[in-house]
C-alpha cells in the first residue's frame, strides 16, 4: 500500500543504496568529532550528573554498551538517551535554521547506540557506515525544517529528531523500505512535545533533555515496528485523525527539496561560543566593541541591536531570566556578558556568576531590540542563510561606537576554513575537563588518518571514549 508521498519519500532515501562524496563525510566526520566532545563536555554539569544513567536505576546491561561518565553498560534504549542527552545539554552542538530549527547531531544518540547494538552483535558497523546514517539523519531532520514551522503551532522541533532517528535506526537495525515507512508513519502517529518548557515562566532542564528523549523514542518506535510490522498510510492526510489536520493547524507537512546531503554541508557548527544560534553573530559583535570600550561600559545610555525575525521572536524580550537555561537562550543576556568579558563560556550563564555581576542586568537595561526586515530575508534566502546581527553603543555625552555587524557566524559554511582550527581546540577544551593528556592524545590520533578512522569497528570507536 503507498504511503503519504512525504513519508514514500524519507522511506525511501534512507533504504537507497548511495555513497556520499567525500567532502561531504568530510564535514560529517567534523560533525561526529565535535559532538563526541560536546558529550563529554556535558559530563561536568552538576545538573546534567544527576540525569545520566540508566532511566530505571541500576539497570546495567552485561553485553551493554559502554557510555563515557557512567559505571556501567547500558541497554540499547538507555544509551540512546545518555549519548543524546550528553550531546545536547550544554546547547554547543551543530545547528540547523530555517522554518523550524534545531540540533540534527541529536540523533547520534540513537544512531550510535543502534550501531553499536548491531556490530556488537556480529554485524560490524563501522564509523564510515555510521557517518552516513548521520548524513541521513541530519537530511530528514533539517529538509523538513525549511518549509515546516512547528514552533508556530506550539510544538518542540525535536519531534523532527524523534522522525528522523526513527527513520535511520529501522535501517540500520535491518529495516527495509516497508519497514522504514511503517515506522515513520508510527512516529507522525506519536505525535510532538509542546514548547512550554523552552518559554518564560516555565524553562527548565527539559529543554536540554528533550532531545534525548525524543531520539530515544526513534529507536523504541523502530524496535516497536520491528516487533510487529504496523503502519498508518494516511498518517500525514487523514482528514479527521491524521497529523496534518490535528498537529499541523491543516497545513501539510512538506519536503522543499530533494533529499541528498544538504543539511550535513550547510550545517552551523557552534565553534566557539556556547549560546542559542541565533545570538551568535550578536556575540562576536559584542566582543569585538568590548576591545575598544570595555572602560567605558557604565557610560552607555542605549545599546541598539538590530536582528532578524527569529530572534526577536524566540530569544529577544524576555522579561525575567530564573536559570541557566533562561540566560543561554537571551540575546540581550549574551550580548552584556561578551561585552563585559570578550568572551563567552558556559560558566557564565550560571546563577553565582549573575548573581555577582550586577553590570549585566545594568547593561540588559539599556537594550533596544529591533527587527531589521533585510536580515530577516537574508536568514531564509537558500543561497545565504544568514544569522545576522549588529550591536551599536550609545553614551551618554552623544558619542556612537561604529555599527558592529556580523552576518554569518564563525561555524557557517561561508566560514568553514576558520571554523576548523577552533572546533579541533574546543575538542580538545571539551575533553580536558574529563581525560588526562595521554587520553586526548590517543583520542586525537583516531581523527588523524580518516580513511583509517572510517574502517574502524564502531564499538571499537566509543571504548575509545572509555
């Protein structure tokens, strides 16, 4: 039985027979690399701590699979929700803006852990097979963000992960194009998470978990479907109960181009600043004003920042900032603390750091935020995809610091040749935190020769994470 053309078509892209070219596992590789480090960089998180593990405590698994920062094996569904869980909670993973946006490396929760399940089994998957699995990933998840905006009827983007993770981890389990199809249909049948806790008054935690929930459910939905082969064909068109009619507002969900590998080569790397991505380029500003007038901070009477629609919508205007999770997600808090600093880490977003900096709240205060309607075209236009900002300061005596503008951030493919450099320090930064020198050095080899890198078994990859 056909299926709705959305869900034929992610069907069948993912069971295609295909080989990427090599600058696109290039760049997938790149992406792998960085995620690894932003999993272990999450390992020092007080908070992050005491969600690790498995979801039932003490349910280590004998043959299980070995997750860096926990004691013991885990099962295929624990492990999926640890290693995304530890990708995402710091929000310092690749990035992907349109319509919707979000984080496709979140997948690599369920994509290594299916991976490992099946090589460990005798079935050796290998990093290269892994690599495009997450070409895959990355192409669903971000193909259906172009054209389909589920913040706007108050759904959580990673629902698409959920979709996407589903999709990739039936094949990889052995799924072929029915099975795949059934499993997508089960996943639009599932349904997305709303919002409400990426939003005033009610952020918490949950947005830096949701994702390793959501690819955990991928793979529960694949072995599900696996178990007995049921699917919906008219999940997306059904007119009383199907996704469209009930999720969708009555919008179709769509797939603006072909699937291919365009997401994984026009992917935002977060390269050096750990902040929501549509702040980004407003933090490099930022930095570069507070070179030439960091003495002068206390004198400035209006901060104007001009940005793009997104922005003012989802990271703009926030009327109190309780936690972390609040902090990383504001732009006017990302610009004062990279003018205060001329920097921007993790560390400040905590609540002793706000709490003895009274100048950022002081700074916060002087902001006007406005929409600049050309960086609003320039963030959707295919051929750009810009994330445009620019930060200008006003003093007191009438004096105007130059208009500080930057249209792509540092991890934009426009900038690819500066990000590489950063993104190997911040893994290497990422790593020192939980592995001696020797460790590093031994991890860093495996990235050296990537022919050699793409052959090798992946449970013999993440034991090298142990």
């Amino acid at each position: 039985m056909k299926y709705d053309e959305v869900i034929e078509e992610i069907a069948g892209y993912v069971t295609e027979e295909r080989a990427f070219d090599r600058d696109t596992l290039n760049v997938a590789l790149l992406i792998l690399k960085d995620s690894m480090g932003c999993m272990i960089k999450s390992l020092d998180n007080p908070q992050c701590k005491k969600m690790v593990g498995p979801i039932e405590a003490g349910d280590f698994r004998e043959h299980g699979m070995p997750v860096p920062g926990i004691s013991g094996p885990l099962g295929l569904l624990d492990a999926s929700w640890n290693i995304g869980m530890l990708i995402r909670w710091l929000d310092y993973n690749d990035c992907f803006l349109a319509e919707e946006w979000g984080h496709p490396s979140d997948n690599l929760g369920g994509i290594l852990a299916a991976s490992y399940h099946v090589s460990s089994r005798g079935e050796k998957v290998t990093v290269g097979d892994v690599l495009q699995s997450l070409v895959k990933a990355h192409e669903i998840q971000g193909v259906l963000s172009l054209s389909n905006s589920l913040n706007r009827v108050g759904y959580d983007h990673v629902f698409f992960v959920k979709l996407a993770t589903s999709a990739v981890v039936s094949e990889i389990l052995g799924g072929d194009a029915e099975k795949v199809r059934s499993t997508v249909s089960n996943a639009f049948a599932d349904g997305a998470a709303l919002r409400i806790y990426r939003h005033a008054p009610n952020v918490t935690t949950r947005k830096s978990w949701a994702a390793g929930d959501a690819t955990m459910r991928g793979v529960r939905l694949a072995l599900l479907t696996d178990k007995l082969n049921e699917g919906y064909p008219d999940a997306l068109s059904e007119p009383d109960w199907g996704f469209n009619e009930n999720m969708m507002g009555g919008n179709d969900i769509t797939l603006r181009r072909k699937l291919d590998d365009y997401v994984v080569n026009n992917i935002l790397f977060k390269a050096d600043f750990p902040a929501e991505f549509h702040g980004q380029t407003a933090a490099e500003a930022a930095m570069a004003l507070h070179s030439e007038y960091r003495d002068k901070l206390a004198l400035i009477s209006e901060i104007r920042i001009s940005t793009h629609e997104s922005a003012v919508r989802i990271i703009a205007g926030k009327s109190e900032l309780k936690n972390p999770s609040d902090r990383d997600h504001s732009l006017e808090y990302i610009i004062a603390v990279s003018l205060l600093n001329g920097d921007l880490k993790t560390e400040y977003y905590a609540d002793d750091y706000h709490d003895r900096h009274p100048e950022i709240d002081h700074l916060m205060s002087r902001m006007v935020v406005k929409e600049d309607g050309q960086y609003s075209k320039d963030y959707l236009a295919p051929a750009k995809r810009s994330v445009p900002n620019a930060v200008q300061l006003i003093f007191e005596d009438g004096q105007e610091s130059e208009k500080m503008e930057v249209e792509y951030p540092i991890g934009h493919r426009f900038r690819r040749h500066e990000a590489i450099p950063v993104i190997d320090r911040k893994f290497e930064n990422n790593l020192s935190g939980w592995f001696g020198e020797d460790k590093i050095g031994r991890i860093g080899k495996m990235f050296e020769n990537p022919d050699s890198l793409m052959k090798m078994d992946i449970c013999a990859f993440m034991h090298g994470f142990q």
